[in-house]
C-alpha cells in the first residue's frame, strides 16, 4: 500500500466487474486479482470483510 493511499472506509465495496478496481485493491492487498474475485465470491463485496477473510487466509490484507 502507498504511504499516502488512504485507507478504505469500511463500507467501501469492490466492483469485480471493474478490472481496474480490482488491479487497484489487488495492489492494496499486496495479492493477486484473481485472490480478490475469490474473496469477493466467499465473502461479498465490503472491503472490511474482503479483508478480514484476506487476514483469515493468512494474506497481508494491506497490512504494514
């Protein structure tokens, strides 16, 4: 994650229709596009639960 790049407010969603959102919050995450449509599909779209299910799975999940 860019040093600048705010974090996400929690009801912040992703859009995986949009290939460069998903780019976007891939490079957040610090993993792969196809991990977020993955995530997306377990969990739903809200960035706070993509990220708690990232962190459950042993991604960075933006961390550090």
């Amino acid at each position: 994650m860019e040093p600048d790049t705010p974090a996400p407010a929690p009801d912040d969603t992703i859009d995986t229709q949009d290939d460069e959102a998903v780019k976007r919050w891939a490079d957040h995450f610090g993993i792969t596009a196809a991990q977020i449509e993955e995530a997306v599909l377990a969990v739903g779209p809200r960035v706070a639960d993509v990220q708690r299910h990232l962190l459950d799975q042993g991604a960075s999940a933006g961390a550090g």
